[in-house]
C-alpha cells in the first residue's frame, strides 16, 4: 500500500521518530517523507502524520493538512513534553483526531514524550523569580529534566512497532 509520511518537527524529535518509522516500513511503498505537500497527498493511501505538542494539539499548519484529508487512513502521531501518560496523550490525540474529516479511517495512533528545549526553562523561571520552592515550579523543573533523555531506545522500538501494526492493519 502505497504511503506518506508527514510531519513538522522544530527540535528534532519528531524527525527521529518519523525516520524510525520510514524504517520500518517497505521503502519502494513510501510515496513521500517530509513537510506536509498536497501534491504528494493525492498519491497516498496511507498518511502517517506527525507534529510537535503546541498548546497540546498539533501545529495549526498540521491541524490544517488534516482537515484538507480525504479518503485516507490515517496514523497520527507526535512528540509532546509536558507529559508522558496515556492519559495525556489521549486528550491530546482525541483533540487532533476530532480534527481528521469523517471520509478518512484512523488505523493507529502513536505518542511519546520528548525533550523539552532549555529557551523554555528561560521562559518559566521567569515567572517563578523569587518563588523558585514553588512546588509548579519544582514539578516542571523535573518533568524537564525527565525529558531530556526522550526520546529513547525504547520510545524508537514502540514506534517501530505502531509503524508495523499500522501497515498491516491498513492492508487488511
Ligand atoms: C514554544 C513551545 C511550545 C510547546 N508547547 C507544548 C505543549 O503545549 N504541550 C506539550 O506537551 N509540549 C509542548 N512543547 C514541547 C514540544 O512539543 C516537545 O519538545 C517536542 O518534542 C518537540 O518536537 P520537535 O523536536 O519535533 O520539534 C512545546 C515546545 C515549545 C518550544
């Protein structure tokens, strides 16, 4: 079955688990790997879609790729920081899913945790200055450090793993 892997990625994470994916999967099958293109949309009949956590959805150019889909199954999947629970990340995936137009079938969906950027550890002490036993603080603080080392081997093995049941479960 013909697929595409799309995906926006800032720091990085989101490449390294797009790349394991690609891995994963047969290569002469792979009709796109990259930024979000409509053109080679028409091409796919499988979209493996990924984005960063922003305000716990997806990137708004990825939210709007999304609603552009049609006739497609669909895995979404993404690299978030300010969690690593399935409860998390299924409020999160539910908000993108509820995105994707109905003509499309979701056959999978993926979420890890990834390393926080150290511009945002800049922009939160600020508005703890002065507070720093704040226990927020203290809490975001050691969610930051506990992401520094996502992802990880076994966050690549899983994704590896999501890739393959997808496949199969699309060509079912
Ligand atoms: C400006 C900014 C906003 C972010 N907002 C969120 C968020 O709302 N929820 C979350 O879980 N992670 C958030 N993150 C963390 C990123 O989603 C996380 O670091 C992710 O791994 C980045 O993926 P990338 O390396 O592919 O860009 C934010 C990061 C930045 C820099």
């Amino acid at each position: 079955m013909k697929y595409a892997i799309f995906f926006e990625s800032v720091t990085g994470n989101n490449e390294a688990l797009a790349n394991k994916i690609k891995e994963a999967l047969p290569a002469e099958e792979c009709v796109a790997f990259g930024k979000p293109d409509e053109e080679a949309l028409k091409e796919a009949e499988l979209v493996f879609i990924g984005s960063p956590a922003r305000g716990n959805n997806f990137m708004p150019p990825v939210l709007d790729f999304l609603a552009k889909m049609e006739n497609k199954k669909v895995a979404p999947f993404m690299v978030a920081g300010y969690g690593d629970t399935p409860a998390f990340f299924g409020m999160i995936l539910d908000r993108i899913e509820s995105k994707i137009p109905e003509s499309n079938e979701v056959v999978g969906r993926f979420a890890v945790q990834g390393k926080l950027h150290e511009s945002l550890v800049k922009k939160y002490s600020k508005m703890y200055e002065g507070d720093e036993e704040n226990n927020e603080w203290k809490a975001w603080m050691a969610n930051y450090e506990r992401s520094q080392s996502r992802p990880n081997q076994n966050d690549f093995d899983r994704a590896v793993k999501f890739a393959k049941e997808v496949y199969e479960k699309a060509n079912a």
